[in-house]
C-alpha cells in the first residue's frame, strides 16, 4: 500500500478491554439479530434482502452471489460468463442453469453426520461421496439410506483464523477454498510464512457472510457499534465493503480501528473516517469531554460533526470559567443551533480574554488582580475596533452584552465563593449599567419581500417543480413536494425547520370546523402549538399527506414525516434536513430572470430566503389590520417588542395619518380639541411616537402616567373622568366594545344572588361612567356625519393604518378580531 497516500490514524486514545465492554454494552440485540450475528462462531450473515446491507441476488437457481443487472440479466459475473459463452436465450437459460459451487457449505444428507456436504448437485460430505463411489451406489437418495453408510464425525475447522468452516480433510487442514488459496499463494511465493498467511488470510466469499474471527474483541466491538450508528442514520454498507473493512483490519493485525491504514479517496476511507468519529462519540462521556479545550457537540447530543472550541481564550481560569457556563447553560436551550448560540458567548470572552493578554504585564494569567480599570479598558480598546471598522456597532453592543451577562452569571452560579474556581475574582472586575453603548437604531424593521416580488415568486413556483439537479451543491432535484414546502412558508409565516420538520398528521380541525396546523415550536420547546390555516392552505397538506402515504404505505402515520427526506430514509420517518429546502430554494432563485420592483429597479435575490417569508407573512398581517397583539401570538412570540422587528409602517404614512386624525381629537365631554385643520411639528410627532400613552380608548398626556410607561395613571384609569384623557375615531371600535362590556356587566351582577349588597355596588358599572361614555360616542360619531363622503373614506384609511400597530396590555377591555385569509393569489 503506498504510504504517501495512506491517511495518518488518529492518536491512540489507550483503549482497554473495559472501553470494548461498554461499546459491546451500546450494541443492541434488535441491530445484532438483523445482521445475522453469531456470537459463537463470531460471524455475521445478513439477509441479501435487508434495506441497507443486502443486495439483489443472482436469478440463478441456487446462486447466492450479488447480481449485476446490465441488459436486462441480474445475473452475477459468473452466471453471465456462462450465459453469454452458451449463446441460448436468456430465458432458455434461466430454465436450465443451475450453479454447483457456490462457496456455500451445506450440511451433508447423510442422516447424523456432522459433516459439510461438497456441493449443490453432490449434497453429502468427501468422505460420503468417496463411499458412495465404492459402493456403486448411482442416486443420493438410494445412497443416504443404505444401512451400510454411517455418519462421520466433525472434521477439524480450517487452518485459517477467519474461516469458520471444517477442513473438509484436505491436506494442510484448509477447507476447499482456502487449500486453493494457500497453493495459490505458495506458487506465487516459495518462501511465504504459512502462520502468518493463516492469521491475516481473508474467509472466503459466502454470499453476505462477514467474518470477525481473528479480530480483536475491542476491533470487533468498534466495527459492531460503528455499523449500528451508521445504519440508524440510514446510510447504506454494502456488504462487500463491511466486509473489505474486516479483512483489512484482519490483515493489518490492528488491535483498534484507530490504527488501521487506507488509502485516501477510497470508498473505504470515507467509512473508515466516519466509523472512527461515531467510536470516539461512544466511548466518550460528557465528564470527560469537559477536560479537552475542543469539544464534540455530539457527547451532549447538540448534534452531529459540531465542536464547541475554546482555545481562543488565553487565560485557563477564564476557559475554565467558560466551560462552566456552558455546561450550566445546555439544559436551558433549546432548538438545533445550540452550539451557535453558546459559542456566541466564547467568541466574545476572546476579545476580552486578548484584551487582557494585550494590556496587562501578567497577561490576566492570575485573576486576583484584574479590577475594574481592567474593564474600562476593554471598553476603549472595543471603541477602537469599532472606529477602525474592524467590528461593527452591533458587534460591539454584542461583545459587551455577552461579556456582562458572563461575568454577572459566573458569579451568581457561585464560582467566586472561597474554595471555588473563580475564588479570588475581584468584585469590581464587572460592566455597569452605563458600560453597555446603546445600539445603533436604524428606522424601519423586518425583511418582508415587497408585495410585487411576492407575487412573482407565487407565479413562478411551478419552476420549483421542474428544477434540475445542481451538481456544484448536490441538490436533489426539486418536485411538487418543494413546491408544496414553500407555498406552506407563504401562508403560515413559520419558521423553515418547523415546516420542514411537520409531521404527517399535522392537520387537525377546531370547533368550528376551520382547518389547524399543528406544529412544534422547537426554538422555544412548544409542542403541538396551533394555527388556523386558509382551506387552500390545508387542501396542499392533504395532497402531500396522500404522496407521503402511497410511498410509505406500511409505516404507521404517527411516525411518518410530512416532508420525507428524500435521502437515507426508506421508511419515511426521517423529515427533511434543515439545509435541503434552503438550498433548492436558493438555486431556484439564483436562475430566475431579474425581479423588478414597481419603480422598475432590480431586487437584490440575496435578499430572497426562506426566513424571509415570515417577516412578509407579518407585514401582510399588518397591512391587514391585525391588532400586534394578536399577531403576536400568530408569529409565537414572547414580547411585542420581537413582533414590531417583523414589520412597519412607513414613517410618511404614519404621519398623513396623524395628522388627518389629529383634527378629529375630542376630550372626555366629547368636545373638539382642534376647530380647524393643522400641521403637527415635528417636536410634536416624536411626543406622539414617545411622549404621550396609548390607553384602550384613546391618549394619556398626564405626566407621571406618561413617565411610567402608561402603568402608574394615579386615578386608577379613569380614562373618562381626566382631562388628560383625549380620543379620535381610530378608537370607536374600543368605545363601543367598551359600553358593550359595561352594558353586560351591569345585567349580570344585577341578576347575581350570590354576593352582598356592598360587593355588588362596588361592582357594578356606574350610570355616569355609562351616560358619560354613550355621550362620547354620540359626539364621535355625529362629527363623522358631517364630513363628506370623501373626508369619511379619508379617515377610514387614517383609521387602519394607526391601528395596525397599536396595542394597549392595561388589563382593561380591548377589542381583537381575528385574522382573515391573507393568502398571496395564484393558481392552484
């Protein structure tokens, strides 16, 4: 084997017998009964039909070798020898053939012996045969009945280690296909070593047998669990090549798998590579994962080929302090970029750990001695980064978030205590309040396709149907089932993993008879969330459900994938993975002619992802007049603040707005505040964005309610009863739902018998609040009469643009109506 090709084996790790007891421990009876396993003779024989291993067997009678199908004939190389050398017709051929020698051992018919017969057509032992000679006798059947033919005990196994066969009596106790083996090897060289040819010698081919004797039981071990880690992600091993890793570990006499040689860019290679990852994994525990400075995200199951690295980090009591952290933090995280977010908090203690390294004489080896001019430091060196443009704005408000959140949090597990690892850590080694820079603000939020490219890309889906493989990514080819993926991030604003991961029976009905996706929610661990869905929405869902169905028609739905990965899945249990959508969306993109917007420019296709539908399904449900409220829980938010980020409403439109409601404002008598029309300042459009507080039915201008937030009104929210109480009719609809609840209220404590008088004064509405707010509306409502017809439709227009974004969380009464289909048109 050429050395200058061989991949260099990985440093020995010091397995022992105890490291083989725990791989051989991780194997499980099922994987091991569908191999075949033979713990005795130590073989494996799996069936020629098995999914993943198996092969299509020779037509042949009798033949167990693997089939290559070429003009029509899976026939094996060695039936199709015969075929063409004949010259007969296929099926004349099929009729008669019959292959004798097989390889195969097969016990001899003579009743009682323990012997192996000598072939198909000659089913009884050497010695049988040599008698049934002698004795002249023509049939097998006359001869295996004959009184006079006794049966033979067992002959001793072949000399070779790996060959689980009988010697069969040959000289040199090999079995018939090792005796020609050894003549072969023995003519080609005199001088062979005859022991060492036995040890590293190969079994002879069996059909799908595959031999570990003479193997090491850690190697053994290894390529067990190797191959069972390798099939329960659906990855094929042909039989030939789980059986060329045995002999090759067998004739290099390894004592691990670690140490085995091959060649590079060879299909045993790759499995090589990826079995010796899947052993490190298995033989690996979190415990000792924790004492290298790289760690394999897997051993904490983060997910498979990630690493968690903390090199970067000078100081070994600030890696120590970061393992910790991380440690502590993964049972509180959820979702598939686990890894990501907790390496986010390790890149940014490396630019505190070289800020230290850089500016201090010890280079902060020592923690004692850090203080807080130490952290003042670090916040001009960040400046300084930041104004050569080597990071960026964010980054540094980043930095220095991560950097506080680690300090603060290392303390509070208890780090700095006496006797810890942190004990001696300064107090005043930590970010103030004041140290974190604001962020950058930048107007106008989201990434919502403009509507036009929307609609283009809605006209265009049926290309996803038909697009090619891309040979550069190795994207499968796309199909109705992409298309399918897609127009479901249209309609539903999910995220793409909970689209991709859907499971088959994701569709459900409420009590009233609409249509429910059932999804998870893996970002924030909510299982079995529910969102309404469009019927023509839920009509692509029952198309895929019948595709998914036909395909795999003997797994049970509850365990089928509505989206089946097309790769490595032959039950349809496993769903897309997270990156194959991404990328035949991308490349369907990327071959689009160029998308104009309504000023006739060019979109920028970056722009165009799968995470970007979301922010559009937002903007549509804004547009619509969605209260944010609401859309917060359509979006599965935990804050208004995260919904806000998915839309906007432009700054021009929400000042004609403003200023076409604002001559319409009244005061708690229902009085006009503005007699004529006039321009705000723009000091009073920032009051209006962020002095002023939204109440359920109008504004709040009293100064200390306005400076808590709209949460400390010192009247108890008697928003009817204060002059600093105003409206407009943007708030109508919460005026009449308001005198609505006041109305049902007051007939339902009337009718209660079961509370006291007092309770039920105190309770009850009063008729002045009733009178007071029926007279507002009246006010309201009779000032809108007397516009125009125009003016009207002017302020209606006003009216739902301020309130798509408007909110009030009081605890006092608002009005939310549901959400309409706002499904993007195009052909079904």
């Amino acid at each position: 084997m050429n050395g200058e090709l061989a991949l260099a084996p990985p440093a020995d790790s010091g397995r022992d017998p105890a490291q083989a007891e725990r791989l051989f421990s991780l194997v499980r009876p099922d994987f091991l009964a569908g191999l075949g396993w033979d713990e005795e003779l130590r073989i494996a024989r799996p069936s020629p039909d098995h999914p993943l291993i198996g092969y299509r067997s020779c037509v042949v009678r009798n033949c167990v070798s693997p089939a290559h199908i070429a003009g029509g004939a899976p026939l094996c190389p060695t039936c199709r020898k015969r075929w063409l050398a004949g010259g007969e017709p296929l099926e004349d051929f099929l009729a008669t053939a019959v292959r004798i020698f097989t390889g195969t051992d097969g016990a001899c018919t003579v009743p009682g012996c323990a012997r192996v017969w000598r072939s198909y057509d000659t089913p009884v032992c050497l010695s049988h045969m040599e008698q049934k000679y002698r004795l002249g006798i023509g049939s097998i059947e006359e001869f295996v009945v004959d009184p006079r033919v006794k049966p033979k005990p067992a002959l001793e196994p072949c000399g070779v280690v790996a060959c689980h066969r009988q010697s069969k009596g040959y000289q040199g106790g090999f079995c018939s296909g090792h005796r020609w083996s050894w003549n072969e090897a023995r003519r080609k060289d005199p001088g062979i070593d005859a022991d060492l040819w036995r040890r590293t010698t190969a079994s002879v081919r069996d059909g799908t047998l595959i031999s570990f004797r003479g193997l090491p039981d850690l190697v053994v071990a290894e390529i067990l669990f190797g191959t069972q880690q390798r099939l329960d992600r659906h990855v094929r091993l042909l039989h030939n090549a789980f059986k060329l890793l045995c002999d090759t570990a067998l004739a290099q006499q390894v004592s691990s798998l670690s140490r085995l040689v091959v060649e590079r860019n060879t299909r045993l290679a790759g499995i090589w590579k990826i079995m010796t990852c899947d052993i490190r994994v298995g033989l690996a525990t979190p415990e000792l994962e924790q004492l290298k400075d790289v760690w394999d995200a897997e051993v904490f199951g983060l997910g498979r080929g990630r690493t968690m690295n903390f090199t970067g980090l000078h100081q070994e009591w600030l890696r120590r302090a970061a393992k910790a952290w991380v440690m502590d933090a993964i049972p509180r995280r959820y979702g598939r970029n686990i890894p990501n977010s907790l390496m986010s908090m390790v890149v940014c203690l490396e630019r505190l750990s070289d800020s230290l390294n850089i500016n201090r004489e010890d280079h902060g080896h020592v923690p004692e001695p850090l203080r807080r001019s130490d952290i003042e430091v670090f916040q001009q060196r960040l400046a300084y980064l930041e104004r050569t443009g080597q990071v960026s704005a964010n980054l540094r408000v980043t930095i220095c978030r991560w950097c506080a959140r680690f300090l603060r949090e290392i303390r509070e597990m208890g780090l700095t205590r006496p006797a810890q690892m942190l004990a001696g850590l300064p107090d005043d080694f930590s970010f103030r309040k004041g140290d974190i820079p604001s962020p950058p603000q930048v107007e106008g939020g989201g990434r919502a396709l403009p509507r036009e490219i929307l609609t283009k890309l809605c006209e265009r889906l049926d290309s996803l149907e038909t697009s090619r493989r891309n040979g550069r990514l190795g994207v499968p080819a796309g199909g109705r089932h992409a298309r399918i993926a897609v127009e479901i991030l249209i309609d539903t604003g999910r995220r793409p993993d909970e689209v991709q991961k859907l499971p088959w029976d994701c569709l459900e009905t409420d009590e009233d008879g609409k249509h429910v996706l059932v999804y998870t929610d893996f970002k924030n661990n909510r299982l079995r969330c529910r969102l309404p869905i469009p019927d023509t929405t839920a009509a692509l869902i029952r198309e895929q459900r019948d595709r998914v169905r036909a395909r795999f028609p003997q797994t049970p739905t509850g365990r089928l994938a509505l989206f089946p990965n097309p790769n490595f899945n032959p039950d349809g249990t496993n769903p897309y993975r997270s990156m194959f959508l991404s990328q035949l969306h991308r490349e369907w993109v990327r071959t689009m002619p160029a998308l104009l917007t309504v000023v006739g420019e060019e979109f920028d296709k970056s722009r165009i992802t799968l995470y970007c539908y979301r922010h559009s399904y937002a903007q549509r449900h804004a547009d619509a007049g969605t209260p944010v409220d609401v859309l917060r829980e359509l979006m599965g938010h935990k804050t208004l603040g995260t919904t806000q980020t998915y839309y906007r409403v432009t700054e021009k439109r929400t000042r004609r707005a403003v200023d076409r409601l604002v001559t319409l404002q009244f005061d708690r008598h229902g009085g006009r505040l503005w007699d004529q029309a006039k321009a705000l300042l723009d000091h009073e459009h920032a009051r209006m964005r962020v002095g002023q507080v939204a109440v359920p039915f109008g504004i709040c201008a009293e100064p200390s309610n306005v400076k808590a937030g709209g949460h400390a009104c010192p009247f108890r929210f008697r928003c009817l009863g204060c002059d600093h109480f105003r409206t407009d009719p943007s708030y109508l609809p919460d005026l009449r739902a308001y005198l609505d609840t006041l109305l049902r209220d007051r007939e339902r404590l009337a009718a209660a018998g079961e509370l006291d008088d007092w309770a039920r004064a105190e309770a009850t509405p009063s008729e002045e609040e009733i009178t007071r707010l029926r007279s507002l509306i009246r006010r309201v409502e009779n000032n809108l009469d007397a516009l125009t017809a125009e003016d009207r439709e002017e302020i209606r227009r006003a009216t739902a643009i301020l309130r798509k974004s408007r909110t009030v969380q009081l605890g006092m009464p608002t009005v939310r109506p549901a959400a309409g289909d706002i499904r993007i048109g195009r052909d079904q």
